[in-house]
C-alpha cells in the first residue's frame, strides 16, 4: 500500500529534513552570538559568487559525490558501509604509487593509470570485510570501523618510514611528476583575457565524477546485476529463493563500493594536492555517508547532496576566515542532517504519512 | 625490565584501561538490551567537554563530573528518541551521534574560551589521586609494597569506581530481576512484551545507564586523566571499547580484561614508540592498529565465535 505520493517521499521528506537541520544550524549561529542571516550570506558570498569559490565547491562535491555513490551503492544492497574514509586513503595510496612509480608520458594515460590504481585499491580494502561479512557473518559496520582505524595506521607509517623522501621532516610523499597532473578548470576554462577558477583546486576529475553517477544508475537501475543488489537490499530470503547468492552480491557491491570510495583519491591525491599526505581523505569518506542519506541513494539525488556539502565545505571555510564561526559548524550541520535524514527519518514520515492518508480519506469522502 | 619500569608500564596500562573500560560498560549494557551504541566516543566526548569547562567555571570538580554525565546523557536521549520512539537506524544514530559531539564541542569551546577549540588549563581542579591506607606504611616491603603503593593505590576515585563497576555490572545482569529482564529484551523482546513488561522502559533504562557510564568515562579523561580538554581527546577511544565488547563476547568480566588488555598496548606504544625485538622492528603504529586487527580477528570467528544479542539491532515494533 502507497501510504505517501513517490513525489513526497523523494522530494519532500529530505527537504524538510534539511530544514529542520539548517534551523538547529542557525540557532547554533544564534547561541554564539553570530547572525544566522550574514552568516549565511558569506558563505554563499564566498562559494558561489565567485568562480574562484565555485572551483573550490565543485572540488569538495567531487570528493562527496565518489564517496556518496560508495555509501549508496552499498545501501542498496542493504550493506551499511562506515569504512568510505579507509577505502578512499588505500585509494589515494593507490594513485601515488601509480603516479610515482610510473613515468607516464602524459596526464591523459596517467589518469587512466590512477584512476585503475585508486579503484583497485578502495576494492581490496572493501574486500576482507566484505570477505567476513559474506562468509563469517562478522558485522560489517564494525569491521569497516577498524579498518578505517588500520588504514590510518597504515598510511602513517608508509609515510614516516617509506614514501617520506630522504631528508624530509613531514610525512608526505614526494611530489608527483609534473606530466602526471591533471588539468584544472583554471586551465580548461580560462581564456586570454579572463582568468576563471584561480588558484582554485577543481580539475578534470569532475566530469569522472559525473560519469561515475550515470555508471551507477545504469548499474542499479539497468543492469541484471543491479537487479540482484536491490533484490538482496529488498529482501534477503527473496533474493536467496530467487536463485541469488547472498556471498557473492556481499563481495560484488563491496568491491563496486570500495572502487568508487578509492576513485576519490584520483581528484584529491593526484588532482589537488599532487602528493600523498597524511589524512588525505579529510573526512570525506563520512560525508558520503550524509550525502548518500540525503540523496535518497539515487545518483541524481546524490549530485544535488555533493553540491550542497561542497557549498557548505567552502562556505565553512570563508566562515572561519570572515567571522569567530570554527569550520566545525560544517560538522554539526553534518551531524545534523545525517540524524534527520538517517536516524529520525520516521520523526518527519509519520506525521506526513497521516497528513496524506487524510487528504486521500477526505478526497474520496 | 626490572620490576620498576614493570610496574610504571601496568600502572599507566590502568590509566589508559579506565575510559575503556567504562565506554565498554556503557556499550554492554546498551547492547544486552538490544541498542547498538556507536555514539560511545561521542558521547563520552560530550561529558570530557562539559566536565572540564563546568568544572573550569565553578571551580569544583564534582559539579563538573555532574554536567559530563548530564551532557553524555542528553547523546543518550537523543538516541532513545532516535532508535526507540522513532524506530530509526541505530547505526546512523550512533554516527550521527559522535559527528554532533565532535562538532558542538569544539564550537562551543571556541565560544567559551577562545583558545582554539580547548578548555583552559584546569589545574588544581581535578580528581586527586587517592592514597590508599598503608600504601606509605609498606612502600619499604619488598616487591609487595611497590605493587601495592605504585599501581593499586594512588589513581583517582574514577578508577576505582570503574572498576567497581564491573562486579556490579555482572550483579545487575545476572542477579537481579532488572537484568534478566535487560538481557531478555536484547534477544527476544517480543517474549518480555508479552510477559506484560515494557520494551520500550527497559531498553531506555539500559541506554541511561550507558549514559551515566560514559559520562564518567568523560570526565575521566578531562578532570583526572587530563588537566583539561582539547579537541577530539576521545582520539577514538570509544571505537576500541566497541572493539574490546566484541572481544569480551557482551561480558562483564571479559570486557575487563579484554579493556586492561587494550590499554595495555596503548600504554606500551606510547612508552616505547618502535619496539626492537631482536631486529625485526615493530613500527609505533602496529601497535596503535593492534586492538583493531585484533578484533577483526576475533570478529572473523577464528577465536571462537563472537555472538551479539540477537535482537541487537531492531527496532521492535509492538504487534498491531
């Protein structure tokens, strides 16, 4: 039974979600004696006002919209996967390896080599909990949780002890070669008599983000494979009686998750900072938690969510430059919306749900 | 190693073991009833926030430690609501949960103080550490009295209260009528329902209790462990007390040993950094992933199976 139109459940339970999130938002501002009003007014001053502050959003929707299809694709397959922020530093290590170790010719076939390498690395660390969760049945919440923890581990000491160059005091690859870097939208879309984008980190990896969403639409939503992932989401017994391998859609979306949390290491590693560093995720891998939730796990809905982080990240940022608001509001409003959109989702349908199945009753009486 | 480096190894073991082990508590008794709790580190971040600056601004410790159990309990409510009354995700709660802490502490830290996101030095205002009677009077008797004056005696009231708490932990759930009630409700709550008993009351008693415990495991860190706090100074300590239940299998007296265990290797990596034995170098950051690889081990089945109470998880939603 229908108990809401398609159109509220997609459109207007997120958005009142926000609203409420961007209210508690504000009354933040408020308790710390800021105006919520010119707040927000320098943050979209900031982010989107000028193309420098569009190059920056675009970039953090980049990362977010990688690691929102992860944390989607995995939803659909009913698969709660927490460890975007590992996958996407094993991802990153991936593009440096890549980037460091091969002379590539030009950007083009390094892109291409890098973005295999982030993949292949997101995978393999998706892949052992996937592996226990297919075939031990250790949950896979907890065990992506501790391999975030031992992916940044790991990372420390890959970049204390091996890729750190000799005589170096941070811990931080070497530089990659310069045919290796991509080309930014400074450089694509600047013309001889005006400069777009300066100085801003958004590049080509962009357009691989869009093309990831469209590739993930025809996967879930085209594809006999995605046919299986949403079946196993919708319902385990009825996928297993249907003749689906519950293991193998575990692994499958797993890996597919992992890959995408990776590729985001191909716009921050090799896009933006040319260089592995420590924590090179910066937390995006958790955003796309946020992004996945608020997006509803479609890819459309996912973009629209990556572009709104992207504007608060770098409206967050102008905020901490302009004004005494820390960059942490953006986890609060994070928080915020993740708990409205996840967690008390039912706080927002229920009452909905009644006020429909009210105007339907008096419609038809 | 001499008896002395032994002994100052074991008793920081102990410092480092008792927000674990009381973010562990917190989890068991939240998981028995069938909440699982990932929001630990951020509640016991709230608490460690609250407690420090409370404590800053009156000046008196115990004040303090009742605004970290009363911040830690508004995360706990805020979960009720969220995986009970609303019969939401209790994972994304949980996660919600700790990005909120992270978040809120540091802005209102920032709005306070204005020292960057801390609270300022508290020093003298914080819990002492106890001497326990006659740790003077038989320091001077041989390897007996070390042990007793160095690493039992000499920790503040916190510790010995979190380890009080495990006797009491194992009293309440396996003799008392309460707990069996608890553990019931974590496996089959639709039996507890139709004993006539409110699933709803037990599950939101056990998830106070998970409060309070995490609030004490707070205000540890802020007012005894730490003169203070700074950003973030839970440092993902809630995760390893997730990790150590697992390891415990939801037991009290495991979670013990299983959290002195833990702390033991974070006391080891901070005292040696990288430990040579016998040239093969272990790196200070194997031994900070070791509670992790460990608990994927134990997760993997390899060391017996760890089972979570079954209805850990579910909302339960009351025939209709």
């Amino acid at each position: 039974m229908d108990r809401m139109p398609a159109w509220a459940d997609v459109v207007l339970i997120p958005l009142i979600s926000l609203v409420l999130a961007a209210i508690l938002s504000a009354l933040a501002i408020l308790a710390i004696g800021e105006s919520p009003a010119e707040a927000f007014y320098l943050m979209v001053d900031g982010a989107l006002m000028r193309s420098s502050g569009w190059g920056y959003t675009l970039y953090y929707a980049t990362n977010f919209i990688f690691t929102g299809l992860a944390v989607s694709v995995a939803f659909h397959a009913k698969l709660f996967n927490i460890g975007g922020e590992g996958q996407a530093a094993l991802g990153s290590l991936g593009v440096a390896l890549v980037c460091l170790y091969i002379p590539w010719p030009h950007w083009s076939l390094a892109l291409l080599g890098s973005a295999v390498g982030a993949a292949a690395f997101g995978a393999l660390w998706a892949l052992i909990p996937a592996y226990l969760q297919a075939k031990r049945g250790s949950h896979i919440v907890i065990t992506t949780i501790m391999f975030n923890f031992i992916a940044a581990a790991l990372l420390n000491y890959l970049l204390v002890n091996v890729l750190r160059p000799v005589g170096a005091m941070e811990p931080a690859s070497a530089s990659f070669a310069a045919a290796t870097h991509l080309p930014t939208f400074q450089s694509m879309f600047s013309s001889e008599g005006s400069t777009l984008f300066r100085g801003s980190p958004a590049n080509i990896s962009f357009f691989i983000a869009l093309i990831a969403c469209v590739f993930v639409w025809l996967l879930i939503w085209r594809s006999k494979l995605g046919y299986e992932i949403r079946s196993q989401g919708f319902s385990e017994s009825g996928a297993k009686y249907a003749g689906i391998s519950p293991s193998r859609i575990i692994i499958i979306a797993m890996l597919i998750s992992g890959a995408l949390s990776g590729m985001m290491g191909v716009n921050a590693t090799q896009g933006a900072a040319e260089r592995l560093i420590l924590n090179s995720a910066e937390g995006a891998g958790f955003i796309g938690i946020a992004v996945a939730l608020m997006g509803r796990n479609h890819p459309f809905g996912v973009l629209l969510a990556s572009l709104l982080f992207g504007f608060l990240y770098q409206g967050g940022a102008e905020l901490a430059m302009w004004t005494s608001i820390p960059r942490e509001l953006i986890i609060v409003i994070q928080a915020l919306v993740i708990l409205f959109t996840g967690a008390l989702d039912n706080m927002v349908r229920w009452p909905l749900e009644s006020l429909f199945a009210g105007l339907r009753r008096r419609k038809e009486g | 190693m001499d008896l002395n480096t032994l002994l100052q190894v074991l008793d920081s073991t102990v410092r480092l073991g008792t927000p674990l082990l009381l973010m562990c508590l917190a989890g068991l008794f939240s998981e028995r009833a069938g909440i699982v709790d990932i929001g630990l580190e951020g509640k016991a971040l709230v608490a460690a926030f609250f407690s420090a600056s409370i404590a800053y601004t009156t000046g008196l410790v115990w004040i303090g430690l009742l605004a970290g159990i009363a911040a830690s309990m508004v995360l706990s409510m805020i979960h009720g609501i969220a995986s009970i009354t609303f019969r939401g995700n209790q994972l994304i709660s949980g996660v919600a949960l700790n990005f909120l802490a992270s978040g809120l502490t540091v802005l209102i830290a920032q709005d306070w103080f204005g020292q960057g996101g801390r609270t300022p030095s508290l020093g003298d205002v914080r819990f002492p550490a106890l001497t326990l009677p006659f740790a003077d009077a038989l320091r001077s008797v041989p390897v007996i009295g070390p042990i007793y004056y160095d690493l039992i005696s000499g920790h503040s009231i916190l510790v010995y209260v979190a380890f009080l708490c495990v006797p009491l932990t194992w009293w309440v759930l396996y003799r008392t009528r309460f707990g069996l009630r608890l553990r019931a409700v974590g496996e089959n709550p639709a039996a507890v329902d139709t004993a006539g008993i409110s699933v709803v009351r037990l599950r939101f008693s056990a998830i106070v209790i998970a409060g309070v415990l995490c609030g004490l495991a707070g205000s540890y860190l802020a007012t005894a462990l730490q003169a203070g706090f700074v950003k973030e100074m839970t440092a993902g300590r809630g995760y390893i007390a997730l990790a150590a239940l697992i390891f415990a299998k939801w037991r009290p007296w495991y979670a013990l040993s299983a959290t002195m265990l833990f702390g033991l290797l974070q006391a080891v990596a901070l005292r040696y950094q990288n430990i040579d034995l016998g040239g093969v170098v272990i790196p200070v950051q194997f031994m900070n992933a070791l509670p992790y690889i460990l608990t994927i081990v134990i997760l993997a089945g390899f060391v017996g199976a760890a089972n979570p109470p079954r209805a850990g998880g579910d909302p339960y939603v009351k025939e209709r």
